[in-house]
C-alpha cells in the first residue's frame, strides 16, 4: 500500500503546488467576466487551461479490505488508511466534474468581441461551482500530503513525470504549467490584472 500512497503522494503534491495559479486563474477569469458584463465585449484571452487529469490506484486498499488484511494493522494505523483512502476517493469523485467545469470556460476562448448575455450568464454560474470544486480539490490534496507525510510515505513522482525530478525541478515543471502563465497582454489592458504568483 505504501508504493500506491507514494504515487498519490506525488499526485496530490503536484496539485498542491499549482493550487495557487489554478486559484489565480480563476479569479482573472470572474474579474474579465465582470468587465465584460459591463462592456458586453471579450478580449482575446487565449487559451484558459485546465489542471492535468491524473490516474489515481486503489487496488491495494480494495485488497486488504477484502482479504480482511488489515486486522494485521495496528488501529492507529488503520484510522490512518481509512482516512487517507477516503481523502483519495473524494479526490477521484470530483476530478471528472472538476474537468467539465472547466470545460465550460473554454467557451470564453476564440470569441473576442461582442459576447452575449446568455454565455456571460451561464458561465458565471459555472465558474462559481468551479471555485468551489477547485478549492476542495487542493484543500483534500494539501490533506493526503499531510497524511502521508505523517504515515512516513516516500512520494513517488511517476504519476507525473516520466523522469525522475529534483525538488527544484519538480517545482519548475509544475510552474511551466499553462495555469501558471498570465494572459495576454490585451487582456490586462482590459482591465484584467494578474495576481501575484499566477
């Protein structure tokens, strides 16, 4: 189970350090809807991106809990891997609406100029569950970890990187991410302002 919770681990790592440009693009995103509300026009705002979709393993968890395994475990240890497993499977529960709200901002891309009132609607509303989804997904990875950093888990990058990576260039890789990069600049002349970070 370790070697599957390393893999998570290193899952939940890379969607706890690009939760900060995923955030941030969530924000120029409602502030460029608010100006085009105003102004019933959209810049040309690029490509919006969206997190990388990550496979997620529970077959060694499925394992011990139908073989009855896990008595061999101490209850400490138990409560652990009850919780960390939870954590995961609310994780792969809302990743696939996670990519469907995105999916709806894409909307936004290709359509500089005049935009109707319907789309602008609509997308608002969906950008508001967005936020929410987003922010529980890094809130729950930021919690696996946690988790597995206490349960002494050596994180496994395999998920995603083919290579092995340096802390440093783990982080790189994960700040070239398209999230991270800010919109162009039409759009912050837009009235559009990039957050610090993102």
């Amino acid at each position: 189970m370790h070697q599957e919770l390393g893999l998570a681990a290193g899952v939940a790592e890379e969607r706890v350090l690009l939760q900060p440009c995923i955030m941030g693009r969530l924000r120029e995103v409602e502030r460029l809807l608010r100006t085009a509300q105003q102004t019933d026009r959209l810049p040309d705002i690029g490509g919006i991106g969206f997190p990388p979709l990550r496979p997620s393993q529970h077959a060694a968890w499925e394992t011990a809990l139908g073989s009855g395994t896990l008595v061999h475990f101490s209850p400490a240890e138990q409560a652990s891997l009850t919780l960390i497993y939870s954590e995961l499977a609310d994780i792969q529960n809302s990743m696939s609406e996670e990519q469907r709200l995105w999916s709806s901002l894409h909307v936004l891309e290709g359509v500089q100029g005049k935009i109707s009132d319907n789309i602008l609607s609509s997308t608002a509303s969906e950008l508001a569950k967005l936020r929410w989804v987003s922010f529980f997904g890094g809130t729950a990875s930021a919690q696996v970890l946690s988790l597995a950093a206490k349960m002494h888990v050596k994180t496994n990058q395999a998920f995603v990187s083919d290579t092995p990576l340096s802390d440093a260039e783990f982080i790189a890789q994960v700040r070239a991410d398209p999230l991270c990069r800010p919109f162009p600049v039409e759009v912050r002349q837009a009235g559009v302002s990039i957050p610090a970070g993102g």
